[in-house]
C-alpha cells in the first residue's frame, strides 16, 4: 500500500528527462558569454567588439554539447550521440539568434514585432529538435502529431523568454520591481530550453513507446 503512494522513479531511458536535464548545458553556454563579458568589463579590458563571435563561441559548443550528453544519458552508443548533438545544434542556430535579439531591449519596441521575431524561431527550432532527434534515436512513429507538439514546446519557450520584455512593456510600477524583474529573468532563462525540451523528449517518449505497443 505504501509503494502506491509514491511516485515511480523515472526510467533511466526517458527522454524527457535526458533532453531537459542536457539543456542546462545549452543554457551554460547561452550564459558564457555575458558572463566572460562582465568578468573582462570588471577587470577594465572591456571585450565589446569580440560580443558577437563570443555568443557564437558559448552558444553552438553548448548546444551542440547538450545533444552529446543526452545521446550518452540515454547510452545511445557514439553514432547517434553525434547525431543528436547535430540535432541539438541546428536548434541553437536558430534559437540562439533569437534569445540574443532580446538582450537589451527596453519596451518600447513593437510587442507584436518583438514576439514574432521570438515565438517564430522558438516554434520552428524544436519542431526541427524533434523531427531530428526522432530521426537521430530511430523512432519511426514520431508523426506530424508529435512533430506538433515539439513546435508547441518551441512557443512555450519562447514565451518564456519572452516573459522579461513583456513586464517591461507593460510598464507597470510596484514596490520591489526590482525583485520582479529579477525573478522574471530567472524563470525565463531557465524555462526558455528546459520547458521545450522536455516537451520534445516528451513527444519522443510517447512515440517510441506507441512503436512498442504496435509491434506487441
């Protein structure tokens, strides 16, 4: 009776669990580069021309990573770790871009132009993730359907990261804003990758085990 109040322990070959914990590699890599930029602006040699192949530098290696370590989370064998380490990587090419675009905005931009030029991307990104990934780990019964869902999670993380410029653009005043929109940069940071990539390895769990339940 006890065993029934508790929650099974996640199997070790869930892909959820391997993609969402891969992308805190992919978000480490997001976060490279301001953090090497604000470490070498403390010390007085500001690196401001070298931000762009800085990003590139953090962000592809990270992404690229992610796919690496959750090919061997899952003991996928060294053939598809690198090709879910491409997967992963061709998601950051459009993600990274993306996510960089809204550093620095202030609000006052097109709220409509702004969640186009992110929620666009984001979408297309993990449908990408998942029809690759699907691909990478041979799971033949990833459909349109889960292809959808994949996209799905690719507007949830955008909207997360979103969720910094949206409180900017409403422009609202109140007591510990400052807290706010801490704790706001924070979530979004951090549920821009995690959330769409469990949602990805979700939809590839679901998929691989429709396969098993066919040929049963």
């Amino acid at each position: 009776m006890p065993a029934l109040l508790h929650e099974a322990a996640p199997r070790e070959d869930e892909i959820r669990v391997a993609f969402a914990r891969a992308a805190r590699l992919a978000l480490a890599g997001l976060l490279a580069a301001p953090a090497l930029l604000g470490l070498a602006s403390a010390a007085g040699h500001p690196l401001r021309a070298a931000a762009d192949a800085l990003f590139w530098v953090g962000a592809l290696p990270g992404f690229g990573g992610a796919g690496w370590f959750a090919g061997r989370s899952l003991g996928t064998g060294p053939k598809r770790e690198k090709a879910l380490a491409g997967a992963f990587l061709v998601t950051g090419l459009l993600v990274a871009p993306a996510f960089r675009g809204l550093q620095g905005l202030t609000g006052h931009e097109s709220l409509l132009a702004v969640a186009t030029a992110t929620l666009t991307p984001f979408s297309v990104a993990f449908a990408l993730a998942g029809a690759l990934g699907a691909r990478a780990l041979g799971i033949t019964r990833a459909g349109p359907r889960s292809i959808l869902i994949c996209a799905a999670g690719g507007l949830l993380g955008g909207a997360f990261a979103l969720l910094p410029f949206c409180w900017a653009w409403l422009r609202i005043d109140l007591p510990g804003e400052s807290f706010v929109v801490m704790t706001l940069a924070v979530v979004g940071f951090l549920g821009c990758l995690i959330a769409p990539f469990h949602i990805v390895g979700l939809a590839l769990d679901r998929a691989r085990d429709q396969r098993g339940l066919a040929r049963a």
